[in-house]
C-alpha cells in the first residue's frame, strides 16, 4: 500500500481528475480501503468524520466500472450499476457532486435524486441512463414504484453514514431496496460512529467483510478543541458573542434540538448584528440550499441547523462549532463536532450547558471515553440589550416577534409611547376619538335602597281587582277574568 494518490494504480482518466483537485496524499481510511475496495470485497469502514471517506469509495468503484463504459446513446446500455444511499439531502447533493468530478474525464454517467425537489427532471435523467446513482432511500422508492429506477444490474451498495441508514427510521425502507438488488454483489458500509448493534445489524447484509478501523470507535479528531462552558438558557446568546469576540471567529455552525429553536435563535442572531441563516427540515429544499451555498460563499457568518446538518457536509475552513443545546444522541456530537477540524485543520468546538443537560454531559462522556471538565465563562461587558421595538412596521406599531423573543419582565412592564401620552391627554391618534363619558345626573347619584313594604304591595289595578265583591254562584277560588282594553268596539 503507497500514501500517495500518484503512484496509485488509477485509470489516467481517474488520475487525471484526482490531480486537478488537488489530492496528492491520501489519508488513513483511504489508504487502507481503497485496495480492498478494488479486489471486490465487502468492507466496513469506520473513521473519523473528514477524513475523506467519500473518495474511499468513490474512486476504486468507478476504477472497477470503467470496463462497462460506452459512448452510446441508448439508456440500455447504461444501468444503474453503483447505488450510493445517503441519510440527508444535503449529503446525498454533496456526494454526488464529487462523483461527478471524479468521472468527468470519462463516459460514465451518474446523478442524484432525493426528496423535496421536482421529479420529472429526476425521472428525465434515469431515463437517459446512469452508471451511478446516489439517492435518500425515501425519493428512490418513488422512483422504484413510479419504475423510473430499474436495480437489477446493481453490482455495488455503498452506505454512508451507515450508522444512521440502518437506524430504526432508515431500516424498513432499506430492507425494501435490497430487495430489488442482485444477491451477488459488493456491499460497502461507511461511517464515523459503529456500535455494537449496529455491527451486529450490518452482519446480515455483508458478507465477510474486512473491517478497516482507523481509529479508536467514535473518537474525535485531535485537531478539534472541545470546550464546554456553563451557561442557562438567557446567557447562551451572550456566550456565542463572547466566544466569537475573544476567538476572532467570523464563521461557525450553531447547533440546536428542534426545528422552532432553530428559527428563533437565528432569527435572535440576525437582529443583534449578527449574518445569520436557519437550515432545518420545515424548510422547502431550495430554501435549504440556497442557505448552505450562503454558507460555503462567506455571504452568511453562521449557520444555525438542526442535525440534518450534522453528518457528513464538507464545508472547508469552518473555524468553530457551536452546541447551542447539547445533543439528545451522544454519537451526534461526534457528527456536530466534525464540521470543523477538517482534512488536518485546527477547529473549536463549543458546547453550551446548562443545569437539565447532566445526564446528556454524562452519556458523550460514556461514548467518548473521557472526564468532561464544564468551565465557567468569563464575559467582558454586560448582557447584549435585545432590540424590542427594531421591526417598527409601517404604521409605527411594534414587530410582535421582537416582543415576544424579549425577556418577560419588559413584556409585561407597559411601555410610555409618543401615542400613550397624547391618549392619556385626550387627544386624537390616526383619527381615534376617546368615548365620552355621559353626563346625565341620575347616574352621578348614590345607590338608594329602595322600600321593601312598596316593592311587596301589589300593583294598583291587581288590588283593585281582588277588593271587588265574588259573584253569586261562583266559587272564590276562581278569579275573574282580567279586563283589557279593547281595541276595537263591538256592537250589540
């Protein structure tokens, strides 16, 4: 085996790509997978996240599918024959892109399809005919049902990010996919973190598979300083400004739990000064797009995401990495932690904890193996003031979000306005008149209670009535008939 991609034994076409992108030494995972990779065995690969795992599979698989390569343009002459799962969208666009510019200098065609993007340009595409097909498992069953993907010439699976893929959410779907592959093929497993169950659930898809280790299991990069600072949920804004300010930071990924903490909290950011933009799952997959391509330009200084975010992307030079809330899933910290420190780069990882996240501190310390040490932060002024009136509308009203993103006590303190004084005057506000109070003096007189022997006596016409004599041959029990006034006179 030779750390160097030149005196590697590529196709000059392969060769010829990998040079103009600069690979010149490979590293650890690579190293170790790509020969085993080219003699068509089952592997299963575990190093830590960066290292370059994607040209680990890449390159020996197009190596070996340069014997099926053809300049024709019939669909039927270009079979799937490489399937490359992804968990993410953003990781399956990713790899597909350096798929692509690996094989640039040959005839093998490869493209992606995954959900919340059209799928008649996907299905255009499958139907012209690809060599390799990179896919999210959900879209690729819409493709396999709508019969727009044919897998029965399929000779390699790759799972990267196999941990998640045969997650719990991931496992049915996968199961229905290998269903419609060739028995006989090479299957390839790649990802940062492998437990035991998981070891023990990839057995049954691989068959004597070489197991390359590079590291120890879910370690994580040594160029990666970990920091953990004590902060509660109101100071972790002011921490992220503090640590920015003191480090120089100009560009960092923020990370939190849930989807509405992520557009809050970038939201928050953008107001206090801050370039900030939101990538979670609510969000359409252009919207995704556009903000991680934000990101990768320098147009955008951080990037507040969910952990659709954290597994896999390659986004050179992110100098820091911050854990705004600390990950449910130990093993994702890993993941989070690995978007910085990449190819051999010094990094800065940053995770904020508060009193609710010891069992949590507890379960990465598990997983890593190490004591974590929780430091209080030092903070160089006062608290950042939160703008509440900032997002003024038109007609001069308050943004309601920048009250309710406010603390509590200055949402409840009733707030002195140019227009509260004039009211309090009586004067008018864009034509509001005040109601008049009425000026009648019965109302301005005090409550009288009134006489109780007049309200018992019986109306003047009822005691009229009970006085006057019963006639003869009529019980007493029977009232008379009350008198009326007629409306109309009758005649005799």
């Amino acid at each position: 085996m030779t750390s160097s991609f030149s005196n590697l034994s590529l196709a000059p076409p392969l060769a010829r790509a990998v040079a103009e992108m600069g690979y010149e030494t490979m590293t650890p995972i690579q190293e170790q997978a790509i020969p085993v990779v080219l003699t068509g065995q089952d592997v299963m690969g575990a190093a830590q996240t960066g290292t370059g795992k994607t040209a680990a599979f890449s390159l020996p698989l197009l190596q070996r599918l340069l014997k099926h390569e053809n300049t024709s343009t019939s669909p039927a002459r270009h079979p799937v024959r490489a399937l490359v799962l992804l968990p993410t969208r953003e990781l399956a666009d990713q790899v597909a892109q350096q798929v692509a510019m690996y094989a640039k200098y040959t005839n093998l065609r490869s493209t992606v399809v995954f959900g919340g993007m059209d799928m008649k340009p996907q299905t255009l595409e499958l139907k012209k005919g690809v060599e390799v097909l990179v896919a999210t498992p959900g879209r690729l069953l819409d493709h396999i049902e709508a019969k727009n993907a044919v897998l029965n010439q399929v000779e390699y699976v790759v799972l990267d990010e196999a941990d998640r893929m045969l997650d719990i959410g991931f496992l049915p779907d996968l199961q229905r996919i290998l269903s419609f592959l060739p028995k006989q093929r090479t299957t390839l497993l790649f990802s940062a973190t492998f437990s035991p169950e998981i070891k023990r659930l990839a057995g049954s898809y691989l068959q004597d598979p070489v197991t390359i280790e590079v590291a120890r299991p879910n370690e994580t990069a040594s160029t990666v300083e970990q920091r953990f600072y004590s902060a509660n949920d109101d100071d972790k804004r002011r921490a992220i400004h503090q640590v920015l300010k003191t480090r120089d930071i100009k560009q960092a990924f923020i990370f939190v739990n849930s989807k509405l903490g992520c557009a809050r909290l970038a939201r928050s950011l953008e107001r206090e000064g801050l370039k900030t933009t939101a990538l979670h799952g609510d969000k359409s997959q252009d919207e995704r797009l556009k903000a991680l391509n934000a990101f990768k330009a320098g147009e955008v200084d951080l990037l507040v995401a969910t952990d659709v975010a954290a597994r896999g992307l390659d986004i050179k030079d992110v100098p820091a990495v911050f854990n705004f809330d600390v990950p449910f899933n130990a093993e994702d910290y890993v993941h989070r932690i690995g978007r910085t420190g990449r190819a051999g780069a010094s990094g800065l990882a940053v995770t904020l904890v508060s009193g609710s996240d010891a069992r949590l501190i507890a379960d990465i310390e598990k997983l890593l193996k190490t004591k974590i040490e929780i430091e209080a932060l030092e903070y160089d002024e006062d608290r950042p003031r939160e703008r509440i009136n900032t997002g003024r509308r038109a007609w001069g009203g308050d943004d309601p979000r920048d009250v309710l993103d406010a603390p509590r006590e200055r949402r409840e303190r009733p707030q002195r306005s140019e227009r509260g004084e004039r009211s309090e005057r009586g004067e008018s506000s864009r034509g509001f008149r005040p109601a008049v109070a009425s000026r009648d003096p019965f109302f301005d007189k005090p409550y009288v209670e009134p006489d109780v022997a007049e309200v018992a006596e019986a109306p003047a016409w009822e005691r009229g009535a009970a006085t006057q004599p019963a006639r003869a041959g009529v019980s007493a029990n029977i009232k008379s008939r009350r008198k009326v006034a007629a409306l109309f006179k009758t005649t005799a």
